[in-house]
C-alpha cells in the first residue's frame, strides 16, 4: 500500500491502463500497415499488368510492321531488322549481324532506304485491311550508292507486286531499270 501511495504521488498509477493504451494503438497501426501494404501490393499488380497489357498491345502493332519489313529489308541487307519506337513508330535503332546502330547515325542512304521499306510495309498492312494504299516516293533513294540502288530495285518490284509505287523524280536515270511507265510532266 505504501509502494501504491508512493507510485500516485510520482504520478504513475494506471500504468496497466496506459500499457493496454498503447497495446491497442500498436495493434491499430498494425492493421493500418498492413491495409497500407494491401493496397500498395494490389497497386503494383495493377501497374504491371496494365504495363504488360500496353506492351502486348503495341507489340500485337509493331509485330505485324516488323514482320512485313523483315523480306524486304533482307534484299538489302541481310541479317538485319528495325527497332520501331513504340509511342511514335519512328525507327529509333538499325540492327545488323546483332549490332543496334541508332537510326540517326546512318548515313543519309541508309535512313532513306530504311524508311522507303518501312513505308512499303505499312502500306502493305494497309492493304491487307481492304484499306487502298499507294506509296508516293518524292525523290527518294537520291542518297543511294549503285549497289544498293539495284537492291532497292528488287525492294520496289517485289512491293510492285502488291502495292501501286509512284516514284517522282529528277533522275530518270535510277529507276528506267524498273521497267515501270514513265511519265514526264
């Protein structure tokens, strides 16, 4: 009873009440953390699959492009493949024999024959959706060396097949080897 008296005097009676208190908050933050971890779990899942769906869906996309640029690429350089950029379809990377090359540090020739296949393709997908496609080249391939000038004729006639190709240019010359109608205006 003294212990008693001398414990309220120094103002630390109820210290069961106060341990039961604190018991009780402890619990109650434990049960928010773990609600708070719940959620953030559930969050996650929902980021990845909803990042996993997008990927699927520009994939389901850009699968069909590479896939349609893939035989003509090969007529001009083989063992190689584009990597399209998923947001913008802009060619981000040229790879060959498995080496990336960023697309904007090919010489201009390249570029320009690059994205006349990749036109070519997604006009050919167009095509294969009953959607009319024409392919109108404004003086392309200007950049193109003799060699892969003539392999890009072999681009154009296997596209020829299956596409209307109107080619505008200044040098005659370069495509009289296709064989196509010429028309001087």
């Amino acid at each position: 009873r003294d212990l008693e008296i001398e414990l309220r005097a120094l103002g630390r009676d109820g210290l069961g009440e106060q341990l039961s208190e604190i018991d009780g908050q402890i619990a109650l933050r434990q049960r928010q953390l773990a609600t708070a971890k719940a959620q953030a779990d559930g969050a996650r899942l929902l980021y990845e699959t909803l990042a996993e769906a997008q990927r699927e869906s520009k994939d389901r996309w850009l699968g069909p492009v590479r896939e349609r640029v893939a035989p003509y690429l090969r007529l001009l350089h083989p063992d190689s493949q584009i990597v399209l950029n998923e947001d913008t379809l802009e060619i981000e990377h040229f790879v060959r024999t498995a080496v990336e090359e960023p697309f904007k540090q090919l010489s201009m020739g390249a570029r320009e024959q690059t994205a006349v296949i990749t036109r070519l393709a997604l006009a050919d997908i167009l095509r294969g959706f009953g959607q009319p496609s024409i392919v109108i080249l404004d003086d392309a391939l200007v950049n193109t060396d003799e060699e892969r000038l003539d392999r890009m004729h072999l681009v154009l006639n296997k596209a020829a097949g299956s596409l209307q190709i109107l080619i505008l240019t200044c040098r005659e010359k370069d495509f009289i080897q296709l064989g196509a109608p010429i028309r001087r205006i």
